[in-house]
C-alpha cells in the first residue's frame, strides 16, 4: 500500500469523492453502513485506504447481475 493512501479524509471531501451529499454519509455512519470511519473528538474522518477497500467491495461479482 503506498503513502498516499494512507492519510485521512473529512466527510465532505470524501463526500465529493463519491458525489454524494455529506448527509447521506451521516446517515449511512448513523445506521452503520458506508466506509469505515474513526470519530476524532466530534469529527469523522475516513481513511483512504479503508475507503478505497469499501469502494471495491460495492462491485458486484454476479456477471447475472449486470444491466
């Protein structure tokens, strides 16, 4: 894993990362779904990494699936 990979991302930036609106991560984390996040006093911050193995974890595997 590189260096760059490793540092720390805040709900919005990450938010901006996947298009989505910072809410919906809320809301995700509140019913525990979505990357896994570390909560740093009152702030949620997200590792890449960890955000990118999520990522990867959304494909689907099922070529029946597929559109």
């Amino acid at each position: 894993m590189d260096s760059n990979s490793d540092h720390w991302l805040t709900r919005v930036e990450l938010a901006g990362r996947l298009k989505l609106p910072p809410k919906t991560l809320a809301e995700w984390a509140s019913k525990g779904a979505g990357p896994r996040f570390a909560k740093i006093g009152r702030f949620c911050r997200y590792k890449l990494s960890d955000v990118i193995d999520w990522e990867e974890a959304q494909f689907k595997d099922d070529p029946k699936s597929a559109a």
